[in-house]
C-alpha cells in the first residue's frame, strides 16, 4: 500500500506563503499547534528544498532538546531536492538531485509512515501539481502579507481541488486540507 504524502505551508489570506516568520505568529496558538503535531506525528520521512534545509540545518541541530519541533526534525530523515549540493550531508540527510516527482512516487512504495514536504513554496507547488502530494494542508492566517510568494502562481494550470477537512480557531486560522479532485 503506497505512503501517503501531505503536505503544510502557513498561508495568508491573499496567497502569499514565503516567510510566515514575518507574520504568522500572532495568530499561532495551542489549536495551531495541536493539528501541527497531528500532521508531523506519522512522518518517517521529509522532502524538502535546499533553501529550507540549509536554514534548518544551521538552526535546529543545535536547538533546545525539549522543543517538540526539535526532537521531531533532527532524527527524520531528511530528502534534500537540490541541483547544486552534492555528497554526504550529515543531520541524516539525502542528496535528492534526480526529478523530484518519480523520486517521491518512488519512495511512496517503499517503506511504511508518512513522508512530509516541509517546503519550501516551490518545492510544494510542483509536487502537489505533480500529484504526488497526497494532502495538502493550508493554515491561512487572518492576515494579508504585503508581499511574498504565492503557493498557487500564474505558472500553475488549472487545479482542482476538493475540499478534505476544514475548521477555524480561536486564533482566526482556518486549518484547511485539500487534496487533488480526481
């Protein structure tokens, strides 16, 4: 049976999903967290950009032991989408510098647990178009970014999605997830 691959980004009202550090965390409250530990609990595997892990990886090796975050992120394993690193990475992590598509459908058959996209907005956008992201979960935050980029580009065709779950919070958050309509 084929892993399931979902994916989150934190989401303004008007698209943009670059740099939530900027603007999410005064809406980010327990319920956030909550559904962000759901999502993060059955991962066994991350894909993730370069940009994002090169962040990651100078930051949160060397983070407080007793964040949650923390001891959730430095064990994973860790698959790299990248076209300029190469070799041994370290903090448990693979080069991936192949098409990034047939590598998750290929790593959906292997194995057992979920495998996350932790982003960046990039790296969702082509795999959730692709449709090898099976989930696609959206925490829009009230409020409007006055820029950044967008999840849903003029580059992306027609999508349709369909609705899986979705719920609002104390915070004003609406915790969406979607899926591609088949």
């Amino acid at each position: 049976m084929p892993r399931t691959t979902k994916a989150h980004l934190f989401y303004s009202v008007n698209g943009v999903a670059e740099s939530p550090n900027l603007w999410q965390f005064d809406a980010f409250g327990p319920e956030e967290g909550e559904a962000m530990g759901r999502t993060i609990s059955g991962g066994t595997d991350v894909i993730i950009g370069r940009k994002l892990w090169q962040e990651w990886s100078q930051y949160w090796p060397a983070a407080d032991a007793a964040d949650p975050f923390a001891q959730w992120i430095n064990p994973i394993r860790k698959h790299v989408l990248t076209k300029t690193l190469s070799g041994e990475l370290g903090w448990n992590s693979t080069v991936v510098d192949s098409d990034a598509a047939a590598y998750v459908a290929k790593l959906k058959e292997q194995g057992s647990g979920d495998i996350l996209v932790a982003g960046g907005v990039e790296t969702v956008r082509s795999l959730f178009v692709a449709g090898v992201v099976d989930e696609l979960m959206l925490t829009v935050h009230p409020v409007a970014a006055p820029e950044g980029r967008r999840l849903f580009d003029e580059t992306v065709p027609l999508t349709r999605l369909r609705l899986v779950e979705g719920r609002t919070t104390s915070a004003g958050n609406a915790l969406l997830t979607y899926a591609l309509r088949g």
